[in-house]
C-alpha cells in the first residue's frame, strides 16, 4: 500500500486509481488525511494564475472523492466549503491585480474601527502569500470590519540597533 499524499493523488488519472486512493486514504485514517488537507492548503497558498485551472479541478475531484470529510474529524464538516472559498476570493485577487503590479512588498490589514482593538497588520508579504491571507480573513470577516490587501510602495523602517532605512531608495 502506498502513502495517500496529495503528489500521488495529483498523478492519478483512472476511477480505479481513485478508487485504490480513497480505500487507502480511509484505511490510513485522520493523521493520512491531516496531512493532505494541509498539502492541499499549502497548494492553495502557492498557486499562481496560470494553475487556477488545474487547482480548481483538484478541488472539486477531492470533495466527490472524500464528500464527507467529517468522517475523519467533526472540524472537517464544512472543509469543502471553506477550501473553495478560499479558492475563489484568492482568485478575485489575482484577477484585480494584474502580474505587472504584483513584485514588491504587500500587506494584509484588518481593522474594525467601531471596536477598541487594535489593527492587524501582516506585512512584508509576496503578492502570492498575500492574496492567500486576504482570501483566508475573508471567510470570517464581522460586520463592520475592514479588511485590506495593499502594494506597499515606500517603506521607513528601523530595527532595534536604531539604523533606518528607506524603501525603495531614491
């Protein structure tokens, strides 16, 4: 029996492949399917528009082959759903910012500023790690709140030993 890992589920190409995969992935149990699902998000982080496709088909062929992954952790009941939003909000965010304007530094905000708390901010991101964040707050984004994917395009900041430093130089 071979390991149900996410790069064997990708080579797979007959239903009896996927037949064997999911028997295996059953027997294998919750830590087997652990460790695809978080192949699986770490897949979704990464992708880039020309995979959309693939990624796409990916999804839709784990959730007809596992439709009920609860089975393996009542946290799993609503995976799929979770998983596709993901898929399509970094999708609106790749299709709004076209590959010209990506390079550079990005960061993902989130702000409710009707409540006393303090901003989030996750900075110093790639373009690709950054869509992945603002598609992932989204799923849970409260009324009121404020969520922001931006372009960092001038930059002070100092480190502890107090040396500053401008972005991008003139």
């Amino acid at each position: 029996m071979t390991e149900p890992t996410l790069e064997a589920y990708r080579l797979i190409s007959t239903p009896e492949q996927r037949t064997s995969f999911r028997e295996e992935m059953q027997a294998a149990g919750y830590y087997a399917f652990f460790a695809f699902i978080e192949d699986l998000r770490g897949t979704l982080k990464a992708y880039a528009d020309e995979e959309i496709g693939e990624i796409g088909g990916l999804l839709a062929r784990a959730r007809a082959d596992f439709p009920s992954p609860g089975r393996f952790s009542p946290s799993w009941d609503k995976l799929w759903e979770e998983l596709d939003q993901l898929f399509h909000a970094k999708n609106e965010a790749l299709n709004a910012v076209t590959a010209a304007e990506r390079m550079g530094e990005w960061q993902v905000l989130l702000d409710n500023p009707y409540l006393p708390q303090q901003v989030v901010c996750y900075p110093g991101l790639s373009f690709t790690e950054a869509a992945y964040m603002y598609a992932y707050f989204q799923k849970d984004l409260k009324p009121n709140e404020i969520l922001r994917l931006q372009k960092v395009t001038r930059l002070l900041s100092k480190s502890g030993s107090k040396n500053a430093s401008i972005w991008p130089e003139d």
